[in-house]
C-alpha cells in the first residue's frame, strides 16, 4: 500500500470507531455530517483501491 492509502485505511478505521463512541457513550445526537463524512470517506476509498476493487 502506498501512504495516500495506509492514510485513507487510518481515517475509515477512526471513524468507524469514533462515531459509535460518540453516539453511545458521548450520547452525541445523530446528524447528517456523520452520513456525509462517511460517503466522502467511501468515496475515498473508492478511488484509491479502484484498481483493487475492479481488478484492473
């Protein structure tokens, strides 16, 4: 993996563990940013595992 991935792989993993965090222990209402933060990230990911992900 190169940095611009390990970076991508570090920020999906942050959230994935910050958000039900902040939700359950935090008791941090649920909002939209949560959902669009998420879709960046996915999007993200998308891009810098394309080849990866379509086999190409």
């Amino acid at each position: 993996m190169n940095v611009g991935q390990l970076k991508i792989l570090q920020e999906v993993i942050t959230l994935t563990v910050f958000v039900p965090f902040s939700l359950f222990y935090m008791q941090e209402k649920l909002s939209l940013d949560y959902l669009w933060a998420g879709l960046c990230l996915l999007g993200a990911v998308f891009f810098l595992f394309r080849s990866r992900i379509m086999g190409g």
